[in-house]
C-alpha cells in the first residue's frame, strides 16, 4: 500500500504510514505528511523510517488524530500525499467507503 492507516483500540492510539522513497530525507528525520482532498486538509507531523528487513522508506506518524485524517479520505476528488518534497495523487475510487468502515471500527479519537 501506499498509505496505510491503524487504529490500535486497545492502546488508544491510531498510526498512519506513507511508503515509498521521500527525496530530500534521511532515516529519523522529522517531517510533515500532508493530506488534501477536494478542500479538506490534514497536516500530521512525523518521521523517515526505513523497514530494516526490506529496505523500504516510509513516513510514520504516530498518535494521529484520526477525525482530521477521515475527514480528508472521505473527501471527494483525488486524495494528494505530500512527504517533505515529495507528492503523490491517489484515486477517489473506494476511498470514502473504506474511510467509513474504518471510522466505525475504530475508538480512538
């Protein structure tokens, strides 16, 4: 996935990954991951990880305020990601339903 959203109810904490190369940033660094759709938009501080197994980048935020973030993905038009210099577009289709279904499921605020 390109995004990747957890709700840990138990722990009361939600955690949201952006994966994929992040130009301009080393491992640690703190960044801003950027959520806009149609007029919505979520700003989240958070950091460049790599996955020691895969070697993959990723942005991770944790303690994510989830109602910001859903209000963006239940948005209409295509969902933009912005990482430090790097921007990604993602399509609408499914976005919304999913973003219902999850805010559902999970309990933390």
């Amino acid at each position: 996935p390109v995004l990747l959203l957890s709700c840990f109810n138990e722990m009361d904490v939600a955690v949201l990954e952006i994966f994929g190369t992040i130009e301009g940033t080393r491992p640690g660094q703190k960044l801003t991951i950027d959520l806009s759709a149609g007029s919505a938009l979520s700003s989240i501080e958070g950091t460049t990880e790599i996955d020691d197994k895969t070697g993959t980048m990723f942005a991770e935020a944790s303690s994510v305020e989830i109602a910001p973030v859903l209000g963006v993905l239940k948005s209409s038009g295509p969902l933009t990601v912005k990482t430090a210099s790097t921007t990604r577009s993602l399509p609408e289709v499914g976005r919304a339903e999913a973003a219902e279904k999850f805010s559902k499921d999970c309990q933390v605020s």
